[in-house]
C-alpha cells in the first residue's frame, strides 16, 4: 500500500489554492465549477466578480459576465452573500420566505408593482418612481434612497422579480414564478439544505470547523426558510465530512478528495492578484490560519485608520499569500498601476527577482483584461500616501 502523505498545514495550501484556480476554461464552466459568484459593485480596477474570473476564464474581459449575463444560465441572486447562482440552485433557494415579513400596505404596493411589471415587461427602477409616487426611504449607510428601488429590491428578495440585465449598473427587472416544489416533508427540508450547504463546501474547502458554521449562519440570508434544517445539517456534516485534526484546528473537505494528494499542484513561479472576495482569500479565519497574517478589506473604512488601501486585492504567489496590491488606472495615459505592500512574514521577497517578474506577468495580464495594452501595467511599492 502506498504511504500517504503527511496531511499539514502546507498541503492544506496547496489544496485550497490548487483546487479553486483551475486551469482557464470558457465563462459558463467557471460559473459551473465556481457554484456561486460573490458580487461588488466597487470597480478598482473592476469589479469584484470580474477580477475573480480573469483567473478562471481562457481571455476573460472586464464586464463580460454583464455582456452575456442574458444569454447565462445564471441569476442575480443570495447565497451566503449576493451574487450570480446557477439556475439549478434556484429550487432550492425559492419560494423565499423572508424573516421579516411586510406590512399589508408594503404588500399592497409591491402587489400593485407586480402588475405594472408584468404589463410592462423589462422594467427599469426609473419606470416604477415615473408611475408610483412612493417617495424615499433612508438608507443602511445614513442617506436616502427611492422607496421604489428599495421596494423592488425586496420583491427580487422575495421570488417575484428577476434580474435580466443591468443598464449603466442598475438593474432591469421582469416578472417571474418559482412555483413550491411537489415536497415539502422534513426529509425534503433536510435534502435542500443539505443540497445547499454541500455547495458551500465544494466552493470554499477546506474549511475550519468554525467557518463552516459561520457560512451555514450566513445562509440565512439566501435561505431564510430552512434556517432550522441548516442547522440539523450543519451537525451531521460536521461528523460525516473527510477530516483531520492539523496544527489544533479541525479542517473540513469534500468527500471523495485527499488533501495531501500529489494530484494538487501549484505553479511556483505564478503571481496573481486576487479579488477581494475571492474563494481563497475570502474566509478571513482560515486566511490566517494558512498564511499566518491578517488581511484587511478596508473599502468602507476611514482613509486614517487603512493598514493596507481602498480596495487591496490579495497577492498570491505559488501557494503563498505574500502581501496584497491596490491598482488603478491612469486615463490620462491609458495606464495601469499596481502599488504593492509586502506582509510581515514575507517582507523580504520585496527584493526577488522572480516574484518581481511574476508580478510583472500578472499586472501585464491584468491591462490587458482591463482593455489597455499588455505594456500599460507597471507596478512599483507602495508608499503611505498610496495606503491613505
């Protein structure tokens, strides 16, 4: 019998990276094996779900998900956060009850919505504020919003509005139905549930214990209505999933898959910068555990109080996170800078040459998917003006 390999904490990153930044395929396989898309709309230098699929998608584009969002087997809709989920998952997700139900005036006007909509056909916010005087709302970050933007975003909440495109970033809606499945049983419950938190598992092994609770907590916001059944779920998988015991932490994997397997390998001499939200980045709790240093996403914290930027994308090189980049384009020079700070750990690969010329590589490959000419990306440290 062959002798298997030692199961530590540099398989373990070699597994998470290796296993989500497979080789380049064509935009719906991403999506396919991706299982679900977190969204931003913060564009630096794009968007979050851009900048996770210009690493996934054989010559992906800046805002080509937008262009061919139509012509998609993808829905604008929540998961553990919102985002684009396969059609196939909406059973599972919909009808949606929501854990705060409307008032009978709310109900009436969305009523009253409904029917514009489905009269109409695509509708833009701008239609519903023309024909219904609903005033405005103040909104979670302290301004004010249309009370008809935020009407229509609790009716796509709710099941009785889609997504089918964007204008300039704002949403176009159209009527739609998600009749209730043919079983509604406990053990139905249980399997949907179960359904859904197993697609959590296959975007984000391995996970510590403790973030798989924290993502089943999470799907209460895309599935509010088996919040009960997560639960009962979350315990059984917790004892029936592959597992190991490595550095005093419980980790977490898919079944059928061996971490310490030769099968996943990692280019040593490739850089990436990461989006935000990127599946190896994203659980902030097993970052840390893995690369032994915090990142931070500072996009809504005081320019005083950053340690690393606006919108710093984490970088990667072979299986190690060494630091992290904020970039940005210059249009009066149609340019692309990336500023580069280093982590605590790996301060000393500043001087490099090979990461310097992976990191070339990369910020090269970035203006190109920004549009530019693949020479327009340079990237040099940066300083504490850059961070501020």
């Amino acid at each position: 019998m062959a002798r298997r390999r030692p199961l530590d904490l540099d398989a373990l990153r070699r597994y998470a990276v290796a296993r989500t930044l497979f080789t380049p395929t064509t935009l719906p396989r991403a999506l396919e094996r991706l299982g679900f898309l977190q969204a931003d709309p913060i564009r630096a230098p794009a968007r979050a779900q851009d900048l996770t699929l210009r690493l996934r998608v054989k010559d992906y584009r800046a805002g080509e998900l937008e262009r061919r969002y139509h012509r998609l087997a993808v829905e604008e809709d929540c998961l553990v956060n919102y985002g684009f989920v396969p059609r196939s998952l909406l059973p599972l997700l919909h009808p949606r009850t929501a854990r705060r139900p409307w008032d009978a005036a709310t109900r009436a006007r969305a009523d009253e919505v409904l029917a514009f909509v489905r009269a109409r056909g695509h509708t833009h916010p701008r239609d519903v504020q023309e024909a219904f005087d609903h005033g405005r709302v103040k909104s979670w970050f302290g301004g004010s919003l249309s009370a008809s933007t935020q009407l229509l975003d609790g009716m796509h909440y709710r099941g009785q509005l889609r997504v089918v495109r964007r204008d300039a970033g704002t949403r176009v809606y159209a009527a739609v139905d998600h009749p209730p499945g043919d079983d509604d049983s406990p053990t139905a419950r249980r399997e949907r549930a179960r359904a859904l938190l197993m697609r959590i598992v296959a975007k984000y092994a391995p996970l510590p214990s403790a973030s798989l609770g924290y993502l089943a907590g999470l799907l209460r916001y895309g599935a509010p209505h088996l919040q009960a059944e997560t639960m009962q779920v979350l315990k059984a998988l917790r004892a029936e999933l592959p597992r190991a015991e490595v550095a005093g932490v419980i980790w977490l994997w898919m079944p059928g898959e061996d971490p310490a397997s030769g099968r996943w390998r990692v280019d040593p001499d490739r850089a990436r910068l990461l989006a935000p939200f990127d599946p190896v980045a994203w659980d902030r709790r097993r970052f840390e555990l893995l690369w032994g240093w915090a990142y931070r996403f500072e996009a809504y914290t005081p320019a005083a109080k950053r340690t690393m930027g606006h919108y710093a994308l984490p970088l990667l090189w072979g299986d190690q996170v060494v630091g992290w980049g904020t970039a940005a384009v210059d249009d009066a020079k149609a340019r692309l800078v990336a500023r580069i700070g280093w982590a605590p750990p790996y301060k000393s690969l500043a001087r490099d040459p090979r990461l310097a010329a992976a990191l070339t590589r990369d910020v090269h490959d970035m203006a190109t998917f920004l549009g530019l000419d693949e020479a327009a990306g340079t990237w040099r440290r940066a300083t504490k003006a850059d961070i501020t």
